[in-house]
C-alpha cells in the first residue's frame, strides 16, 4: 500500500485508539492535548514517511511518535509532573517516564470506556453523537455537517462545548455502572448506526461508498458484543444490520463506480460469510423480551429479507408490515420513503405514489429518485422532472453519473 493510501487508512483505524490510549494515560480533561498530539503525529508521518520511505512498523511508530511527544507537551505545560506523574505506580514515577499500555486489550478497554465517556448524560444526545463520531471515529467537522445536515460553524460550536462539559464534570475513562452502561447505550448505538450509516450512503468525500467507515463501526460494535456488560439483544441487531448490508459491498458498484441498484445487482457478488454473520447476530438479538424489540430488530429483519433477491409478493409483503412496525416504533422521513417502494412492490405503484407525495421530502434526491421510479411509464414526463430535480440534489459524482443514465433513457423514450 502506497503513502497515499496507508496513512488515510491508519488515520481511520488508529487515530480513536491513539486518542482513547494517551486519555487514559492521562485523563479524559486532557482530550484536546491528546487530539493534537494525533493530528500532529499524522502530519509528521506523511513529512517523513515521504522523505524516508515507511518504518518497519508504521503503526508501532506512530504510537511510540505520539508517547514522546505527549509527554514533551504535558512537560512543557506542567501537567505532567503536577498532575499525571503522582497518579502513576511508584516504579514508574521514578523512572519519569510517561507509560502508555500499548496491549491489545488495553486498546480495546480504552475505546470501550471513552465510549461511554463521550455518551454522559451532561451531554446532549446530538451532541454525544458528533463528538463520538469526532473522537471514536476521526471525523473532521465537514463531515459531521454532513452527517447532522447541519453546517461546520455550527458543528465547531457544539463539539467544543461537549468537550467543555467532559473537563466540568471531572468524566472518568472508566467503564460506569451496569444501570449507567443502560442508560446511555442508546445513544452508543445511534453512534455506530450513524457512522456505517455515513459510509454506506457517503456523501463527505464526493464517494458513495466508503468502507472503511463501515469496517469502523463494526469493528467498534463487535467491542461491544465482546463486553459481557454491553452484550445486549440491541447490539446484536445493529450487528446484524451491519452484516447484512456489508455482504452487498462489492455488488452495489461496478467496475467503473457507477451505481447499481438492489434490483440490478449480481447476487453472485454478495459474501455468504457476511449473510450467515447477519443470520447468527439476528437470532442472537432475538433472545430478549417481545416488549422490548428495538428499532434495530425490525431493521435487521428487513435486510434479512433482502439477503434473497427473489421479487415474490410474499416478500415485499413482509417488508412492508416490518416497515410499519419501524415507524410505530420511531419514526423517520427515511424509513417511510423506503416503505413506499416497499408498498410499490406489493401493493402497485399508483398506491406507492399516493403515499409517496404525502411526504414531501423536496430536498432529498433519493425522494426524486423514488418519486421517478414510481411514475416511470405511468407519467414519464413526471420522471425526467423528478429525475432533473435528483439531479441537481446529487451530492457524489457517482449519483450524478447514475441520474444523468438515468435521465437520458427516459428522454429517449419521451421523444
């Protein structure tokens, strides 16, 4: 793998851990530090990994680059010897030296517990998902802009006072209690639902696919299966969810980037090892309580049922009353537009319409999409309209590819 390309990677899949190791060195209130310290290891990876060639042990480097220059900076504000030094076992203390437990599982806690850290309650649940996403996940404010549909001032603003509220309330990088991990697994979950969310559908960095943003959030799920305390029936359904939909990666582009739709796509494609995860996390996540089936239980269900391509009412008929059992348990534009094609499937299109324009979700261009799907031969001249409006909406160059197609073979049939 090139400079190019690995130190993007690294950044992704090592830029949490780096921040959640050096905080638990020395304590959450430090977080801006620790973040700094990250971001400036980065910058002098790509000045000498450019010059020099790569280490024997890229990620080895960084981390031993990160130690020494945290404990340079906690020196020179005199934070080291005030406040991290006494904290630190006699043996250690005598040394002078600034110990970061480097251990797999060390990492693993380390993230766990700045998890939940991040998720306190003195933070508001917007707030706990844009700085988890911030922290956990190495996202840059443009991209949680995106993220919220919001704008960078705004994200800025947010970010920072949710970093304030951490230093004010003294937040231990620990795991809380059971009642404590219950009360704010919630808003954990959303996190990692966002996140492989925002790779799944990518809008930030003009690509529709990013995986590794979803490897991420699974990756940082499956920490929370592997906890015995955070093992719950809600965590397994996301898994699920995750699962299910990563089994299409490789199915939903083509060789040129170009889209392909769910319907169009090769089943061949689709990983069977990833199906057969999804199978196994889903009856994990059914061990629980009727009355306390999540949103993520139905949602695993639904992409269960597209795991079989087959176009049978049955199946479509299924989806459709999962669809509105999802939006009884929590409603949202989104689901409701996808319960329309639902609908379409199994009750026709003219109904799916209906229900579709009731909507009115005029800023979204998959609206217009579906909107020009459901009118196609019924009114084509309503197709190529809502088709434009898609259009000028698309955020990727791949979506603007895949409409103008699109486009051009309803005018072909229009003429």
């Amino acid at each position: 793998m090139e400079n190019n390309e690995l130190i993007p990677h690294l950044f992704r899949t090592e830029y949490s851990k780096m921040v959640a190791v050096l905080c638990k060195a020395f304590g959450i209130q430090h977080i801006s530090i620790a973040e700094d310290v990250v971001s400036d290891t980065f910058l002098l990876a790509v000045e000498m990994w450019g010059q020099k060639g790569l280490p024997k042990n890229p990620v080895a480097w960084l981390y031993t680059v990160a130690k020494n220059k945290s404990r340079d900076i906690l020196r020179r504000q005199n934070i080291f010897d005030k406040k991290v030094k006494p904290a630190l076992p006699k043996e250690e203390a005598d040394n002078n030296e600034l110990h970061i437990d480097l251990s797999e599982k060390n990492i693993t806690d380390s993230q766990l517990q700045m998890i939940f850290a991040i998720c306190h309650p003195s933070i508001s649940p917007e707030a706990q998902i844009g700085l988890a996403l911030n922290i956990l996940c190495g996202f840059g404010a443009e991209e949680i802009a995106d993220a919220f549909l919001s704008n960078k001032e705004t994200i800025y603003k947010r970010l920072a006072r949710a970093k304030d509220k951490l230093k004010e309330n003294n937040v231990a990088l620990e795991l809380p209690s059971q009642t404590e991990i219950d009360n704010r697994l919630d808003v954990v979950l959303r996190t990692m639902y966002l996140l492989f969310n925002e790779g799944y559908y990518s809008a930030s960095q003009n690509v529709t696919l990013r995986k590794d943003l979803c490897l991420e959030a699974m990756r940082l799920t499956y920490s929370l299966i592997e906890n015995e305390s955070t093992n719950t029936p809600s965590v397994n359904a996301l898994m699920s969810i995750m699962c299910f939909h990563a089994s299409r990666f490789e199915a939903r582009m083509d060789s040129n980037g170009e889209i392909i739709l769910y319907e169009d796509q090769d089943a061949e494609l689709w990983s069977t090892e990833l199906i057969q995860k999804g199978k196994y996390y889903l009856e994990q996540s059914s061990h629980c309580d009727k009355n306390k089936v999540s949103k993520y239980h139905i949602e695993a269900a639904i992409a269960f049922y597209h795991t079989n391509q087959a176009d049978t009412l049955d199946k479509w008929e299924s989806i459709l009353q999962l669809y509105n059992r999802l939006l009884q348990i929590e409603y949202s534009p989104i689901a409701a537009l996808n319960r329309t094609y639902a609908l379409s499937k199994a009750n026709g299109k003219e109904e799916a319409i209906i229900e579709a324009e009731k909507l009115r979700l005029d800023d979204n261009h998959w609206y217009h999409l579906l909107l020009a799907n459901l009118y196609k031969n019924i009114d084509n001249n309503k197709t190529a309209a809502h088709l434009k409006k898609a259009l000028q909406l698309s955020k990727t160059d791949a979506e603007r590819n895949f409409i103008e197609k699109k486009l051009k073979e309803i005018n072909l049939i229009n003429a």
